[in-house]
C-alpha cells in the first residue's frame, strides 16, 4: 500500500452538495452521486498526486469518500496531509482509516506502523543565545554547545538547561511532537556578583 490505491467498489452514498475545496472545481460537480463518479475523482486524485499537486488530490479523495469510496480514500487523504506537512492531521486520518472495518489485516498492519512513524518522529531542536557561546543540556544529558546549534530530540516533554559562565543559568520545558521543529531564542541574563 506504498502507492495510492484507487478506489475499489464504491457503495454510492446520497449527498445533496458537493464538497468545499481548493481542487479542481469541474470534476466535482454533483448531479447524482454514482459509484463511476467516485472512481473519477480517486483516479483525478491519483493523477494530481503523482504531479505533486497535493492541495487537488486531497480534495479529489475527500470527494470520492464523500461518495461512498472505499476506505482506502483515507489512506490517501493521510498521504496528501503529510505531503502538506499536517502531521497532526495525517495522524487522526490514519486513526480514522484504522476504525473502518473492511480495512485488509496486511494493510491494517501498515496503516499502524505509518501512524506510529509518524507520531514518533524526531524532532530538531534549535538553540540561539545572545551572547553565543552557552552549553545546553536536555533531561540532563550534555546535548551540544557552543550556542547556536541544534540537535535531534524524541517526541515528548523534554527540560533543557543552558548555561554560560557569567550568566544566569535558564532551564526551560520543552514539548516536540510529530517531527515539529522546536526553536529556543534566549537572551542571557548577566548574573550579579
């Protein structure tokens, strides 16, 4: 299931408007919802994918769903989402797509890992101090410096700590999720004597 599937056989769903979307307006319109429409829009989705313009795709499966297409269309969704760097929304679809029942055990299997791949990516985490030079520590392990500089981190909440002699130490919490950058911009205090 690398590749976008296209639709299979498509149980036609009433639907009395058609979808709102950035896609290209002529393929969707609505005069009566059909089984040969929704397999058009996947198709048209497909095609639109493969070119990069992900904005149409997601609107051709969205639609092509709307019409009673299979479950796979959620797949495609998610893949569209993630080519627009939606994680977050990539994630839910694959949720969603993972609660429909007609959805192959291999296919599910795939679906899981891909969902989980995305939610635990990395992220980079990013450090610039004025003045430069601090060193900065994550959940207590040295991780880099002198600042600015950058490291990978795991998702999750994280305690960074930046020190620069002369300067007030700072320790800041930190969250990174779905492969999110997470930037750190800090202006040191001098310390007193």
């Amino acid at each position: 299931m690398t590749a976008l599937l296209a639709a299979g056989a498509c149980a036609p769903r009433p639907s009395s408007a058609p979808p709102s979307s950035d896609g290209d307006r002529n393929a969707l319109l609505y005069a009566q919802p059909s089984v040969d429409t929704a397999r058009e829009l996947d198709q048209n989705g497909v095609h639109s994918f493969g070119e990069g313009r992900y904005s149409d795709a997601l609107a051709y499966f969205r639609a092509a769903r709307s019409l009673g297409g299979p479950a796979s269309e959620l797949w495609n969704v998610a893949r569209c989402l993630e080519h627009m760097g939606d994680p977050e929304g990539a994630a839910r679809t694959l949720d969603d797509y993972l609660s429909q029942k007609d959805v192959l055990p291999a296919d599910r299997a795939e679906a899981q890992r891909e969902a989980l791949a995305i939610r635990t990516h990395t992220s980079v985490l990013t450090v610039t101090t004025s003045p430069t030079g601090a060193s900065v520590t994550v959940d207590g392990q040295p991780a880099f410096g002198p600042t600015p500089a950058s490291t990978e981190i795991r998702p999750g909440a994280h305690t960074i700590v930046v020190r620069r002699a002369g300067y007030v130490l700072r320790t800041l919490p930190i969250e990174a999720s779905f492969g999110r950058a997470v930037i750190v911009a800090l202006d040191l205090e001098t310390a007193r004597k």
